[in-house]
C-alpha cells in the first residue's frame, strides 16, 4: 500500500481529506501546494489504487433510536470451514452488528452491536446468535463511555 502514496503531497492529500472529505478541489490543491488539475490527478489515482476506500457521512447512531452499544465476545463450537462460513455470513446480514473482527485468543471474533436497549439486544442474542449451531458461547460487555473514536486518518 505504501507504494502508491508517491510522496508527502499524497500524504498531505490524504490528511486535509481525512480532517474535511467535503473540501473542494480548489481549496485542497491550495492546502497542498498544487494546481488543482495536478491535485485531481492525484485525487483519482489515490481513489483507483484503493488507497481512498470512499467517502462518507458519519450519522448519530441515535437517529435509529440506537442507543446502546455492546461488545459481543463469540466462541464457535468448533473452527471448521462450514462452520466458519455459517457465521460470517449471517453476520453480514445483521444491521445491528456495526463491525465485526475474526480475532486471536480465547474467542474467535468480536462484534460491535447497537441496539436501542437491553431488551433489544437480548431479543438480537436470542433471535439471532443464539440460533446458530455453530456458537458455543457469548460475552458481551456494554460500553458505558466512548473515551476516543476515530476512524484511520493517516499519519
């Protein structure tokens, strides 16, 4: 990945779209040094090379009435491939499962879950995970707090 950050310019790119991904190409081309053709090329090939993934708009979660978050600890039964498979998958369809990280240690993976409360998120534990043959044992813990959330900027 390294490869195609040519220089400090795209590192720079990089760092004023990170802090404002709605700045326009005239101001950010001022910001780095560069024309603003120059910096649109160089905007282009950050984004076909995959090193911008996309841009976004980070919503309130509480705008879904979601105001709960809690961390999910899951151990499957056992590791095999259809195992493994079953899981992910059902993962992916899930809206209340925000993030989800196949991990090391003494579970498999972590998930991020929002709910709109404790009787949702049981019901999200009994309806959902539960009910896969492939999950031997859950640990939630409940995020009380938010000390630092920030999504890679670089640098």
């Amino acid at each position: 990945m390294a490869q195609k950050i040519a220089d400090g310019i795209d590192r720079r790119i990089l760092k004023e779209l990170a802090a404002d991904a709605r700045i326009a190409n005239n101001e950010l081309a001022e910001r780095v040094g560069l024309s603003a053709s120059a910096c649109l090329r160089r905007l282009r090939r950050l984004e076909e090379t995959g090193i911008i993934r996309g841009y976004a708009a980070i919503i309130d979660p509480a705008v879904e009435g979601w105001t709960m978050t809690a961390i999910a600890s899951i151990r499957l039964s056992r590791q095999h491939e259809d195992e493994i498979r079953m899981f992910e998958e059902a993962v992916k369809g899930w809206d209340e499962v925000i993030e989800c990280q196949l991990v090391t240690g003494a579970r498999d993976y972590v998930l991020t879950v929002m709910s709109a409360g404790l009787d949702h998120y049981e019901r999200f534990i009994k309806d959902k995970i539960a009910k896969l043959k492939c999950v031997d044992t859950i640990e939630t813990s409940f995020v009380m707090n938010t000390i630092k959330a920030r999504r890679f900027q670089g640098g």
